[in-house]
C-alpha cells in the first residue's frame, strides 16, 4: 500500500483542533498508511496541552501508519523551565502558564523524556521539515538546534538554495506556499484554525494539498 505523507502545524495545545486534523487525514488516506510530520509547538498558550501531548504519544491508532514528532521552541523552552527560575519565569511568560494548568500544575517526568527525545528535522528525498527554519550557508547536518527552534528573518530574506524544499512552522502568517519554502503555522491558539499539509505528488516538494481545519 501507498504511505501518504501529511505535515500539521503548530498546535499550541488546542487538542480538538489536532483531532479534526487527525480525522480529516484518516479519511483523506481512505485506509492507505501514513506518514504525519508535526513540526513541534505542541504545548503552550492553547488550553489543551496535556490532552496534545497524550494524543502524540499514544501514536497513530491506524496499523502501518507513523509520527514523526520534530522539537518546538515551546518544548525546549519547558525543557529549560528547570535549569533556573529565570528559565522558568521566562517559559511561563510565553505561554507556559497555560500548559501547566492544563497538568495540574506540574509536568510529570514521562512528558518531559518524551520532549527531550524529540529529533530537531526530518528529512525525506524531497524535504526537509524543521520546527523554525534554517541558518543560509549552512550544511543541514551542522545546522545549530538553537537556529532550527528559532530562527525567523535570516531564513526568510535568503535566496539560498537549501538543497530541498523545506516545510516549517514557528512564525505564525500560513499557510504560506513559497519555491523554496512552505510555512504552515496558523497560529491555531488564537486563529481557531490548525494546517493541515499534503505531500501527495511524489516529484513535487511543495504540498499538493492544503486544509485549515476550524
């Protein structure tokens, strides 16, 4: 069977949008296995964020089909909450507050291995998806994580080639269709809309088809 390649945008703890999003590939795949890029963003600011990351890692309940989960500014960010109460103070002031309400008040330790375990890109023979985007000039393989969570006009104002198409989220104007570049962050806390991508056309990078699911 064909394994149909799918990307979704940021979430920000916004679970019933992930949902539909889920459910609409489900039923766009029509049985077929697939592959779900998401390009980090998980938790943060949307009132969902525990509910997000149970959906996550519980995995696809569809037999044949995988995720592949790829490390947000918002993870790390949580992540380094415990280096420091400046960290802290810092990841609660962008939206961390929100994430921990929807724990109870704190993040159990599973939660927080399953995001110190998540890759910063993923590539495939066409793409390369990351979180943010990409330093110019630089080979993928020495490409700085720091960069790849946040880096925003340096990306955008290169007319570099990357070698590859490269889908991304963190700057929240998509969906965006560019030659070099697909940007599908909706900004799905505030918008009420999460991206759906489809990489459905095995010689064209760029996505074949895209959903705002609301």
């Amino acid at each position: 069977m064909i394994e149909y390649l799918y990307a979704i945008g940021d979430i920000h703890g916004c679970a019933g949008l992930l949902e539909q999003a889920l459910a609409w590939i489900d039923n766009n795949a029509s049985g077929n296995p697939t592959h779900i890029v998401f390009m980090g963003d998980y938790i943060d600011r949307g009132p969902d964020s525990k509910a997000v990351l149970d959906i996550l890692m519980a995995g696809p309940q569809v037999k044949g089909s995988r995720y592949t989960c790829l490390r947000g500014n918002h993870e790390q960010m949580c992540l380094d909450s415990q280096l420091s109460s400046r960290d802290m103070e810092n990841w609660r002031f962008n939206g961390g507050d929100t994430a921990l309400r929807s724990f109870g008040g704190g993040i159990g330790e599973a939660y927080r291995n399953w995001m110190s375990s998540l890759p910063y890109w993923h590539e495939d023979r066409l793409r390369i998806f990351v979180h943010a985007g990409l330093l110019p000039g630089i080979p993928l393989v020495e490409q700085d994580p720091y960069d790849m969570m946040w880096i925003r006009e340096r990306f955008f104002r290169s007319r570099k080639s990357f070698g590859k198409h490269v889908v991304h989220g963190h700057t929240p104007v998509g969906p965006t269709l560019l030659k070099r570049r697909t940007n599908i962050d909706t900004g799905a806390y505030h918008t009420g809309q999460l991206c759906v991508a489809g990489f459905l056309d095995s010689t064209d990078p760029r996505p074949s088809i895209i959903v705002l699911v609301e």
